[in-house]
C-alpha cells in the first residue's frame, strides 16, 4: 500500500544471509542476491560479517563505497531513527543478519517496526530460515507450532519449562521449535531425554544446508536406545511434539 | 547420520514452490531449482501444479518421463509406504507443496515422518515460506512466535480465541501467527479490529513476493483510524503482537 509513504523515501530490504560458508547461490534466489549487488546501504547485526556476504555473493560495487552501519542488540533504541535516516531520504537499503532471516531471532525487528512506522516500504527476500528448514525436515506438526528462542539454562527450570511444553505439544497439537547454545546442544540432548514422554518425537536438526547437515528424528524411546548424534558446537534446531 | 539408512536408498528433497505465478528464480535458489530438474520422482499435493513448477523451472526431463503421485488431505496413511517404496529402493524423490514449503502448513509431514522411519535420508530445500517472509516484514517480535494455521469460523469461537491469543502473546512476548480462506479474510480482519485492544500491533502480509505485495502494519488503534487494505481473495498472512 502505497499510502502515507513519502514520494522520496528508499525501501528496507531483508536480505536473508547463508547459514554458513557456503555459496550464497545454494541458499539464496538469483533475483535476492541480484538486489543485494544493488544496495550501496546495509545495516548489519555485523559490519564484517556482511562484507563476507557481499564478496561471497560476486559484489560488483566496490565494497569501500558502500556503507554498512551495526545494529545488535547494544544499539539503543534512540539509534534506529539515524539507520533509517538515509532510507527515508530516498535510498534503498537492506537489513543483513549474521545468518538465516533479518528480524527473526535476531535484533532486527524494532527497525523493521520503525521503518513500517516511518511509511517506508519494508519486502523482505526469501533466503534459508533454519527453522522453517528443520520444521520441514522433521515430519512434526506443520499446522501449528512455536518458537521459544533460548529456554532457561538452570537445571530445575529447564526442565520445568520442557513439561510445560511438553503438555502445551498434546493439547494443542503443536510442535515445539527451540535452539541453544551449541556448546550446550549436548546437555540440553540429554535432559530432554531424561525429561520427555517415551512416545515423545523429538527431532534434531544440525548444520542445515551445510556439508555437515544431519536431520535425525524419532521417539523419546528410540532415542534412548540409539547411539545419539555428536551435536557439541554443531548449530542445532531443536523441535519436538508430544 | 549414515547409520540404519540402507546403502540403496534414495534421498527425499523437500521441494518449495512459488506462492503464486511468478519465476520461479526470484524466490528459489539456482541449487534447489537444478535439484528439482534432476528429479524422476515427485510426490505433489496436485500433480498438475507440479508440472506446472516443473515447466516454469525449465524442465530438462521430458515430464512424461517424471512419475508424479498424488499425496493431499484425502490420502490414507495405508497409502504413505507405497508413495515412499521407489525412494527406499534407491530413487531420488522430491516432495512438492502447492505454494510455498512443503509438510508446513500441508498434508507432506505424514510422509516425512515415515521417511524417518524407514531410515531414508530427508534433505530440505529453501524457498519462501510466507509465514516466515511476513514475520521478517512485520516488525513483530520474532524472538518468539507461534502459528495456528486456521482459526475458528464461528463467531463466538472466533472472538474467544483471539482473546486467549492475545492474552498468551502479552503473557510470553509471543508474535501470534494465522491464515484465512482468502474470501474471509476482510471479515477477519473486522472482527481483529472490534476484538483486541488498542495497543496490540497487527500486520497483514498479502500476496508476498507477488506484483501486488502490500504488507501493512500498525497498531489497532491506527488500524481503526485509516482506510484499510483490500484483502478480499488475497492470498493473506495475519500477525499480531499485544
């Protein structure tokens, strides 16, 4: 809707980033990483980071001439204005996370919230999301599920948190999507197994799109009898349904 | 993870479509676009749109050469082994949704669970996913999230639901997600309108990645103060956070 947008004012990009080092070609559309090339503006959770992207993605702007500015979650509030300053004077821009989807799971969003109240044009691009990949790649509930981000790291509140969505997974029917820390995907592995109801699903998904992608999926009480998969420093999405 | 896959097996790629008619090399990667070409095997919530995808991806097989069976709402789980037998023994398969990611928010995850089950390798593919693509654009929390899919039709049910939807997203800071039959979706964006407070943001994401993309979003009482979108028969996500 083109209403209350400022005739001169640029559009916000969401430029998805590769879940690794990977080709950017393997991951993200021609026609995304076509927009990419254009921008002579990005803001990133990491300045270097999105450099890397632009060389990996074949920039054809030279790199010292385009202007990357940080958000992460230490950039105040009172920030967001000045980031989308230029945007809002005309020039087209894009959001860069460090992987996967700008504005999910990220520090993103209250930009894009400002943008939508400044009336500039937000269209996000389609790229790799882990959790929608793991999600897919599951076999869990696709009609209904959740993401909780980061659950509590205390034992007795992990594992009170793991019940309680548990019992929310078989009265709804909803899977239940979380990550950690990968230094911790070990730990995490083993309470859910200690935790969860033997008819349980639970689904690990770790290294998506990379050259070390492993999806193993079954119940709790197969998990206990199976050798589990090495999952310490592996990015890892965790999902299970009761 | 190698281990209980039988050496003959094939892999089963998880194939996204587009979200309506447009190239499909604006929203899928050249990788998964040549995965989808080197498939003699798919299995499509409607083979006729598969072959439709299939043409617009530049198709290098014959189609009449490319098996494609038919796995929808009506298909018994009796059915589900037989989809997967040519898999098993040794095939690359692909399953394809009719817009958007498969076994997410479609009839496919019966099959990728069973997948699991037989030991067969599953290897999701990136594509849009406009539940994902409308929660990068919103602007709405995306540290925690949860789709419904559908909610209640009936009035009464409806209003009560959304109720509890916005009490659990004010109580968990949790970006609530839904769809609607598209010739609904004016009706449910009133009674969003007449039905949560003031404070509460809402987004409607319609026709993402399409010519005709609009997503708007501000807060109910700004919804209640300016004209609002056409949504009638636009294919439409809604989001809200309290």
């Amino acid at each position: 809707m083109a209403q209350g947008i400022p005739a001169t004012s640029g559009t916000l990009y969401l430029v998805p980033n590769t879940l690794g080092e990977n080709d950017p070609a393997e991951v993200i559309p021609a026609q995304a990483l076509a927009r990419l090339r254009s921008l002579r503006y990005l803001i990133a959770e990491n300045p270097k980071i999105a450099r890397q992207l632009l060389k990996r993605a074949g920039a054809t702007i030279p790199l010292q001439e385009i202007r990357i500015e940080r958000l992460d979650e230490h950039t105040p509030a009172s920030a967001l204005a000045d980031l989308l300053a230029p945007i809002a004077a005309g020039m087209d821009g894009g959001l860069v996370s460090d992987a996967g989807c700008p504005a999910v799971a990220d520090p993103g969003a209250p930009l894009v919230r400002l943008a939508h109240e400044r009336g500039i044009r937000v269209t996000p691009l389609v790229g790799p999301s882990s959790i929608m990949l793991a999600l897919m790649a599951s076999g869990l509930e696709g009609q209904c599920f959740a993401f909780h981000g980061y659950l509590p790291v205390e034992e007795a509140a992990l594992v009170e948190k793991l019940r309680a969505l548990e019992k929310e997974s078989r009265r709804l029917r909803q899977t239940q999507i979380f990550i950690e820390t990968p230094y911790r995907n070990e730990r995490m592995l083993g309470m859910m197994l200690r935790t969860l109801n033997e008819a349980t699903r639970l689904c690990t998904a770790s290294e998506l799109t990379l050259p070390g992608e492993s999806i193993v999926a079954r119940s709790i009480a197969n998990w206990r009898r199976q050798p589990p998969p090495s999952l310490k420093d592996r990015p890892t999405v965790f999902l299970f349904a009761a």
